[in-house]
C-alpha cells in the first residue's frame, strides 16, 4: 500500500505539513458476510463527513436497500 504511517496522528503528534486534507473512501460489500452495512462510499475531512449509499452491490445486483445521503458537521456532533 502506498503511503505514509499515520502512527504520529495516533499518538498527538503534530500532523506532517503534507498531510491530506480529504479522503475519499468505498466500502462495497453490500450486505455481506451477515453484516448489515450496506455499499456506499463518502468523503472526510476533519469538520464535515459525506456519505452516499447507493443501495445495491456495484452490479445492482442483491438485496436493495433505500439510497440515501448523509451529512455530518464533526464539530458540532463529533459522536455522529
């Protein structure tokens, strides 16, 4: 995986002048393994999140779930 350790971050350390200021993210196994997480992807930054779930596996195939967004301002609900 390319990269750099974010162990610093863990610990408090000062984060690197390069570090990222978003990060975009997918999970895509819809419903899988007896898990109830259905597929969606979303963006990070550190005050607000967004999130997409599309509703079905990427071939639109499985159990459907409602397609929805969600919204997050992290300062105001850092527990979302």
């Amino acid at each position: 995986m390319q990269g750099h350790s974010f162990t610093g971050a863990l610990r408090g350390e000062a984060k690197p002048k390069e570090w990222r200021k978003v990060v975009y993210y997918r999970y895509w196994m819809h419903m899988a393994h007896g898990l109830q997480v259905p597929a969606h992807f979303g963006i990070r930054g550190e005050r607000y999140k967004l999130i997409f779930f599309y509703g079905c596996k990427p071939d639109g195939s499985g159990p459907h779930t409602p397609v929805a967004w969600e919204f997050y301002d992290l300062e105001k609900d850092p527990s979302e």
